[in-house]
C-alpha cells in the first residue's frame, strides 16, 4: 500500500507571519512536523505541497521532499484543502508514484507524534473506512449540554433540556483537534470528498491536540519546547563535613528504623493491626500496585496518579510519638544544630534569595514569611538577616529551643493552630516536610490558607526520580519508609500543587546524589573511587540540570 504524507505549507498565512518557518526553540514550526512525519512507519512518502521557494527549501534541508511547487491558485486564504490533496496525488502520480491513502500533516499540530500517524493508517486500514481524522475530547465546560447562547442579555441552554451540570452525567463528545493527523483513501479524495461516508475516530490526548492558531500559542509552544539550559556558574557545591559533623549522618543511616527496631525484634515483623490502609494522597484512589519494600514497610504507586507512597502506614499518634522521641531529638540535634550555622550560610542565604526572585510585596515593606517544619530555623535566621519579617513553626522542642536561643522567633505549635490570620504571610517554606505527612494535601491546604492571594509557597521534597534512587534503588537513604510517607517526582508534585489551588512557577533539583552514592560505596560496599571522587561535584551539576537531583525545589504561587 501507497501511502503519501503531505503536509501543506503555504507562503502567505494571515494569523501568524510566515507562519510555517515562525521559529520555535530555535527551529522552524514545520520542523516539529518533519520530526513525527519522518520517525511514523506507516509512510512511504513525505512531501511539502507548498508555492514559496524558501519553505521548499526549508523543507529539504529537514529532509522532506518537494517533488512540485503548488500552483499560486491554490494557495489563497480561502483555498479549501481538498483541492490541494487532490492535486498533490495527481501530481504525484504524473512523477510515477500512485498513492492508495493520503495522510494530511497540517504544520500547525507540532505535538501530533510518529505514533499518532501510524495508528491512522493501521486504523484505516483495519477498518477498510474512508478516512480516519484525529479528534480530542471536548473539555466538560464546553460540553453541549453544558453551553449557553445569549438571548439579548439573558442566558439560555444551546440545546433543548436541562442544564447538566455534573461532570460523570455529561456525554463524551469530541472535535476535531486541527486535525492534527488524517488518513484519507485516494480514491476518496478523487471521487470529490476530504472524509468519505465512513469516517472513524482516532482520538488523541489533549497535550498532544495543540493547533497553533494565534501568535501567543506559538509563543506558548515555543517556550514550552525551550531546554532549561541552567549555567555551570551557578552550581553551589556543598561542604558535607559541615553539613554532617563528625558521625552524624553515619547514626541517622544506623538509627533509620528506630521506631519499629522493638516490633521487629519482639515479632520479626510489624504486626498487621498496627498497621491502617489509606487512599492515595494526592487524588484519593484506592489502586495501587507494590512498588518495593524496605524496613518491613510497602511502598506502592497509585494507578490513577503515579504517586508513589507508603502504604499501610500507622496511625497518626505513632508519627506524633515518633518525632517527639529521644532517638529523634538526638538525630536532630546531631545532624541539625552542629551544622545550624553553615545551614544559614549556605542553605538558608539561598533559599531567601530564591524567594525573593519570586515574591510579590510592595515596595517599602518587608516580606512576610512562614517556616512550616523549619526545625532549627536555619532558613528564617536567613530571612531575617535579609530585613523580613519572619517565624518559624516546629514540633521538635530541641531543634525550636536552640533556634530561639538565637533570637529567632519560632513556636513550638501545629500548623492548623499557629493563631495568625488567613493570607498574613507573602511567602510560606515548607522544607522537607510533607513527605513525612499522612495527608500532606491538608498541611498544603492550610499553608496556602495563610498565604496572600499572589503570595508563594516554597517546596523541598525528595525526588522518586532521582540520581539517588538510580545508582543505590531501595538503598538510597531518602527511601525511609518509617518516616518518608510520600514520594513526589517533578510530575507528580506539579499536579499535586496543582489540586492545590497552587500554580507552580519553578520546578528544580538539586541533590548530593553523587556525595551520598560515594558515601554508600565506601560505608557499606567497601569501594573507594578517587576518580570518581574527584569529578563527583561536576556530574552533580550535570544531574541538577537535568531534574535529578534528590531533593525537588518548587515554587508554586497562590491564584487570586
Ligand atoms: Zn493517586
């Protein structure tokens, strides 16, 4: 079977100058298309049906052919397209090539993938229909049961009937999405039809539907489609004998298990009554499938969200009892307030000036900011260095009482009883926190309560997907099931900000991945790699760069 790609790329376009060659990340628009016309298996030949000398030879150097120029006739503003196929397979078959399906590639779809193109053709084939057009499902709020026609001022259903108003009642409806990909028998197009009498759906996700109609969605796509190159000028390194004075992480590793190491030796594992079941985190469905297990505890991934988490986990007082205990304190104090100072410095001097880039305050007055869990207070020293205003809320008592030793105002009390108002803060930390949560979504929920409207919340979470859990799997020392409840990646943590009423602006890593795998090889595997010592600083920016870092940085503001 015969089957001819064209895309169509016409000189002039009205919305967007030159709109086929607009560039987009540093390539032109058509490039995109090029990219999923040339990787589809399903196509035996690639053409541009185009009048313009300059897209024609764009078009070769992308590699596509441009076996004819298209008449001038046929590329006017208001020049439907099935003329123009019908041309191209005419054309085509005076060069000697008879084309049984033609498979339209409009330029203006650049998200349509290889894959997308071949399951058109597979469909059409299969099927034996006329055509096959790509289509998206229409969002719920445009639903025609759901949309309104004015009548004068007033509004009025656009069908017959009642309103419906609940999403799970709403018919799935859909519309063409360009469309992005269709597959159309030759004989079809020459018997004077675009689609024929038989039409079937290939229906495409909404990301990948994108038709750039305006110059702002070629904005949008282009700096969507940008490499996030980030500078090697700018990586910090970090002094980890100041970060982990003296044996401290050594005991933190040795000490991990400390709240069930009783359980354990009594019964040899964790009695199942001590243990609840709980609904995802993030979007509260109830299928998961294991993931791994580690300190006799599962870790599973929802399969509606992709949230990895502990499950069953106990019960809130037990958490409670936990980080109240001795066993804890004294891994705080050891690891927290030995190293408070260099923790200013380096951590807490960053992160202020991270926030500042996004903070929205008017000028003259001092930011406003709140530490949720900010333990020894490293970051609101910091802040207040800078001239904010800031506290601090913790229920570790060591880590509060040496934080207001410093003059720091920080408080020993939870979060859903701090006593300041609704939206009283421009900025709210919540640093290594909402892993340790049974149900972060409420923690975040009251964070963003006291945030102002436009104000920013500021996230550290372990990275799933990181460095770390890539080079030591389960034996990545952020994989602590006793303690570490969630597990976010750069997608999952986006969409839960998202649910959130939260927009997140800047999604980073960073880490001491390669730091703490040379530590895992020489502690525990015996293994010392000089080489790889000395080169480890420069591959963790690399890692940084690249989102895999271990500890995931976002920035997500409040919507108005
Ligand atoms: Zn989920």
């Amino acid at each position: 079977m015969n089957v001819l790609g064209v895309i169509p790329a016409r000189g002039g376009s009205k919305g967007i100058p030159n709109k086929n060659l607009a560039m987009a990340a540093g390539r032109p628009l058509l490039a995109y298309t090029a990219d999923s016309a040339k990787a589809a298996k399903q196509l035996t030949r690639i053409i541009v049906s185009t009048d313009d000398e300059t897209i024609a030879g764009t078009a070769r150097s992308l590699g596509l052919e441009v076996p004819f120029m298209r008449p001038a006739t046929l590329a006017g503003d208001d020049t439907p397209m099935l003329p123009v196929l019908q041309h191209a397979v005419k054309a085509m078959r005076e060069c000697g090539f008879a084309a049984d399906v033609v498979v339209l590639l409009q330029p203006t779809s650049p998200l349509r993938r290889a894959e997308h193109i071949d399951a058109a053709v597979n469909l059409l084939e299969r099927t034996g229909a006329d055509s096959v057009v790509s289509v998206v499902e229409v969002p719920h709020q445009f639903n025609p049961v759901s949309v309104l026609s004015l009548d004068g001022d007033r509004l009025r259903p656009f069908i017959d009937g009642p309103l419906v108003t609940r999403r799970q009642d709403k018919p799935k409806v859909f519309a063409r999405n360009g469309p992005a990909v269709v597959a159309v028998r030759a004989s079809v197009l020459e018997g004077g039809s675009l689609y024929g009498t038989d039409t079937r759906a290939l229906v495409m996700g909404g990301d990948a539907s994108l038709d750039i109609d305006s110059p702002s969605e070629l904005a949008q796509f282009a700096s969507s489609m940008r490499i996030p190159y980030r500078h090697a000028s700018e990586y910090q390194p970090v002094d980890i004998a100041q970060l982990r004075p003296g044996g401290s992480y050594k005991s933190l590793i040795e000490k991990r298990t400390h709240p069930i190491d009783d359980l354990v030796a009594r019964f040899g594992r964790i009695p199942d009554e001590l243990l609840t079941s709980r609904p995802c985190p993030t979007c509260g469905a109830t299928d998961a499938a294991l993931e791994l297990e580690k300190d006799h505890m599962c870790i599973v991934r929802c399969g509606s969200c992709d949230l990895v988490y502990v499950n069953p986990t106990f019960d809130e007082s037990h958490y409670k009892s936990v980080y109240a205990s001795q066993a804890y304190q004294d891994i705080v104090r050891d690891l927290g307030i030995n190293s408070h100072e260099y923790r200013v410095s380096r951590f807490g001097t960053e992160r202020v000036g991270m926030m500042s880039q996004f903070l929205r305050v008017p000028p003259g007055r001092a930011p406003r900011f709140l530490d949720v869990g900010c333990s020894t207070g490293f970051v609101v020293e910091a802040a207040k260095n800078a001239g904010w205003e800031a506290s601090g809320i913790d229920l570790n008592p060591s880590a509060i009482e040496y934080g207001r030793s410093r003059g720091l105002d920080l408080r020993t009390v939870a979060l859903e009883s701090t006593g300041f108002a609704p939206g009283s803060f421009d900025a709210v930390g919540l640093f290594d926190v909402v892993e340790h949560l049974l149900d972060p979504g409420r923690t975040v929920q009251q964070a963003v309560n006291l945030l102002a409207p436009g104000g920013i919340l500021f996230l550290y979470v372990p990275n799933y997907d990181s460095a770390s859990r890539m080079l030591m799997g389960a034996n990545a020392h952020f994989i602590w099931p006793t303690h570490h409840l969630n597990y976010y990646t750069p997608s999952t943590v986006r969409d839960f900000m998202q649910r959130h009423r939260l927009v997140p602006e800047l999604i980073v890593t960073e880490g001491l991945d390669l730091q703490d795998y040379l530590w895992y090889r020489r502690e525990v595997l015996n293994r010392h790699d000089e080489s790889l010592e000395e080169i480890a600083d420069l591959l963790q920016f690399f890692v940084n760069a690249g989102c895999y870092g271990k500890n995931l940085r976002v920035i997500a503001r409040r919507s108005a």
